[in-house]
C-alpha cells in the first residue's frame, strides 16, 4: 500500500526493549479491586449493587450514566464492600465515586449474554449494543465508549476502519504484545467492528519497529480479503488518530473535524480484542494488559490485570521498585500523566505505568525562549507553539485560541524537543481548559439567557392573552347593555305610542 507523508514529528529514544519480549502475564486476583465509575469519557456509570451485596464474575455493577457513557462489571465475584470516594488515577488526585469488591477467591462467573452466532450476518445495531452493554472504550487511553464511535457509521459513510497499533508512545509494548500474542482475536474483533460500522474494509496501521507484530497480524489477516496490514514510519505521534489517518489515506483531518468525516474511523487494537471476547462470548470488559516499565521498576513486563487493581499491586508483582522514582506516569512519557501515588487503581484506559528515574525523565529548569524556530518545524499540527506558548503566558487566551490552541493534540513533541526546555505542551493544556471552561460558562450563559427570554415571552403572552380576554368580555358587556337598553326603548315605544 501507498504510504503519505506525516508534517513534523520527533523520534524520542524508544526504549520498548525493557518490555517488547516480556509475554503477557496474568496477575493474581488481588485482596480488593478498586472500580470507579467515570473510566470513560462522558457520564458516570450509575451503581445498581448495594454495600454488602455477593456479585458474580461479569455480573453489572453500574449502568451506563447517559448516551455517552460505559458500565462496569465485576471483574470477579466477591462481595461490595463499599462504594465510596477514592482518589482518581488523575494527577488531580480528587476523589471519585468507586466501587470497592473484596474477591472471595472461587472467581465464580455470572450467567453470560449469549455468543453473537454470526456477527457478519447480524444486523450492525445488535454488535453495537453488545459492545455498548459490555463497557468497552477505547483501550488505546482515550476511553471514549466504543459503541458511540461504532454509531458513526449510521450518520457518515465509512470506507476503512484503521485499526490502530501504532503504539508510538516510548516504554509502552502492550498493544504489540497483543498483537503478537492474539493476533486471531484482534483481527477477528476488528472485522466484527467494521460490520457494525458499515465500513467494507480493515486498514492495521503498525510501527515498522513492532516486525513480529506486523508477521503475527499479516498472518492472522491472510485468509481475510478485506483486512490489510500496513507497517508506518516510526515517527512519534504516529499513533494519533489523524496522523495514522493521514499517513494511511493522504487525508488530513480540518482542525475541529473528526477522521470520520473522511470516512475513516480509528479503534485501538486492544479494543478490537474486547470486541471479539464480548460478541463471541458474551464477556464484558473485566481486565486489560498494562506495561509496567521505567527504570525504577525492578522487573519491567506486561501484565493482564484486572480493572480495579491498586497500581502498587501491579509494580509489587513486577518486582517492586529498585529505587525511589523520580516521577509515576500513567501511560506513556509523551502524552502520559503523572499520577500522585501508587494507590490508585488500573482503569479501562490504563495502558502504561511508568516509574521513571531522575536520568529518565531528564527535568532541567526552563531557560529563554532563543527563538530557533525547532517546536515549529515539528509540530504535526502544523500550529506555531512558541507563539501560542507567549499569548498564553500574557494571560490572552483569545489569541491563543486564535492561533490554534484547541487544535493542538497534546502530543507533548514541541516540549520534547525545546532547547530550553520549555514546558509548552503545559501552557497548552492548562489553555485548552481554560478555553473550554469558558465555552461551558459561555454555553450555560446563553442557555440561562434564552430560558428567561422564552419565560418573558410566555409572560407577555399571557398577559396579552388577559388583556385580550378582558377587552373581549368588556365588549361583550358593553353588547349586552346596548342590546338591553335597545329592548327597553323598543317596549317604552310600543307602551307609549
Ligand atoms: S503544539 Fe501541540 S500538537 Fe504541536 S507539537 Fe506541541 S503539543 Fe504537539
Ligand atoms: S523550540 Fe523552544 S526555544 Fe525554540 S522557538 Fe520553540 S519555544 Fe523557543
């Protein structure tokens, strides 16, 4: 397949090896699993369990909160110990509303949808419901809900779905080991998620430097017409949706545009496999395989862990820490966050923890701007950070924006690459919020505002329907005493003539 070129980018030391030849490892049930409700993008999943309760393993502990939400499932059976606030896998650390269940060991399995019999001659909205009924969200970290970006196909023609293993972020290996080691149930999972899309084909995008993964996905793929493996550049952040996209088709997706709007529509490979558990078994997502790697991490892997599982539990089974980290990330270094301690649980978006030295994260004090012009020449958004980063820093978010702030995908590459040490990719996400928390003011502004417009509207009708009523029965009195006094002048004539 032809490839296109991707504007910018950089090539971060990849460091993969601590972990691409370490296979997938189950980790142990845990003593307790941790399950917030907001694992997703949009509404918090509404708890259906009370504190006490025994559940079963797969069994529904709280339903999607509205159209873009997710629920969650017991990842084993045990019993609801609690459903109170614990602190978030956020660098926030503010509390979340979390299910707590204490496994009871048997693992015991609740009585499970239905296996789809044959996806491909399903009807689209029966996957897309399984899917949505099995709480899958986009496993590459974005966790937005599956099903939602499933429906895309009943609002937009879709052609291809690309099938992102890219896994550009350095230190991460899971989506790679997936791929290696469950290559079937991806490509299977992939090609029930372009029947509920309604897209005729399969595009696998994959770093050339995962080869056993491009082998292992072109095998699986080979006795399947409409599926295609692609190997991409290794250029960091291949695995954004629009560069893969871009590098795939030639498209570019316009700022404030979505991929789908070019007919292309992008899902993790991780989530293709939890695709394939929840139609060809009736499974919903209970685990997900994490990397756990950074030098302070004494026994780098990747690990099939439950959701729910306390972060410290992971890096103990991984061998604990060799040294005190200088820094935790959830995810990977580039787009990754810093998480405020160990005891914050695995979510459906958890790809990565990182324990990372002092020489690992390599945090110099920011120097002057020298205006090289370096953040520039890479962004892969085509957007000017060192002029965002001074609109931002004199407190003009107007012009921030106008710049092209909210275009910026945050893929930390300007930061990476400064000279000195700039900490733009802060400056723009610290902007995009803000910019967004004036949008939501501004909306709720607008909304208050046309609901007292629309109550004075109804107000003055009334009292022009009154008033019109009041006229009315005026006139009517006013006939009726004319038409009275009319009656007593005709008898006062007929009784004197
Ligand atoms: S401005 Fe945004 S999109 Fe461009 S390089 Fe920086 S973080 Fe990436
Ligand atoms: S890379 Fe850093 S020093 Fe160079 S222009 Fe951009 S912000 Fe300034």
């Amino acid at each position: 397949m032809k490839l296109f070129p991707v504007r910018g980018g950089v090539h971060p030391d990849y460091r993969k090896d601590r972990t691409s030849e370490s296979a997938i490892v189950a980790l142990p049930l845990p003593q307790a699993l941790y399950l917030p409700l907001q694992q997703h993008i949009g509404a918090p999943a509404e708890p259906v369990v009370a504190e006490g309760e025994h559940v079963l393993k797969g069994q529904l502990l709280a339903h999607a909160g509205g159209a873009v939400s997710a629920p969650t499932h017991a990842p084993t059976s045990g019993v609801i110990t609690a459903i109170t606030d614990v602190t978030a896998p956020h660098p926030s650390g503010l509390p979340q509303k979390t299910i707590i269940l204490e496994p009871d060991g048997k693992d015991e399995w609740a009585v499970l949808p239905a296996p789809i019999a044959d996806p491909f001659a399903a009807e689209p909205e029966a996957i897309r419901r399984r899917v949505a009924e099995s709480g899958i969200v986009g496993m590459g970290g974005a966790t937005f809900p599956s099903a939602v970006k499933l429906g895309l196909g009943t609002q937009k023609k879709i052609h291809t779905l690309l099938l992102n293993g890219a896994e550009c972020e350095p230190y991460l290996t899971c989506d790679d080991r997936v791929m290696r080691e469950y290559a079937a149930e991806v490509v299977d999972g992939a090609r029930i998620m372009a029947r509920a899309l309604g897209a005729p084909k399969v595009v696998v995008g994959i770093e050339e430097n995962k080869p056993q993964a491009i082998a292992a996905m072109t095998g699986a793929a080979k006795a399947t017409p409409n599926v295609e493996v692609v190997a991409v550049p290794v250029q960091y952040p291949m695995g954004s949706e629009r560069h893969l996209t871009q590098a795939i088709t030639g498209l570019e997706t316009p700022a404030r545009k979505l991929t789908a709007d070019l007919g292309v529509v992008v899902h993790n490979v991780g989530t293709a496999r939890a695709v394939h558990h929840a139609v060809r078994f009736g499974r919903p997502l209970l685990s997900r395989v994490v990397t756990v790697s950074g030098g302070a991490i004494a026994k780098p892997g990747n690990v099939e862990a439950p959701l729910g599982t306390l972060v410290s539990e992971l890096v103990e089974f991984c061998g604990g820490l060799s040294e005190a980290p200088r820094r935790i990330v959830n995810g990977g270094p580039m787009m990754g966050q810093p998480l405020p301690n160990l005891d914050v649980p695995v979510v459906k978006g958890t790809c990565g923890i990182l324990a990372l030295t002092a020489g690992e994260t390599d945090e110099q004090p920011p120097g002057p701007c020298i205006r090289c012009g370096t953040c520039v020449t890479i962004c892969p958004c085509g957007l000017v950070p060192v002029e965002m980063a001074s609109y931002i820093r004199k407190d003009n978010l107007e012009a921030a924006a106008k710049t092209g702030v909210m275009d910026c995908v945050s893929c930390g590459s300007c930061s990476y690459i400064c000279p000195s040490h700039i900490p733009l990719v802060h400056y723009f996400n610290y902007a995009k919020g803000a910019l967004n928390a004036l949008d939501r003011e501004r909306r709720k502004q607008d909304a208050t505002k046309a609901l007292v417009e629309a109550h004075t509207i109804r107000v003055e009708k009334a009292a022009a329907a009154k008033k019109a009523a009041a006229a009315a029965a005026a006139a009517k009195r006013a006939a009726e005493a004319a038409a009275a006094q009319a009656s007593e002048t005709s008898a006062d004539k007929q009784a004197n003539p």
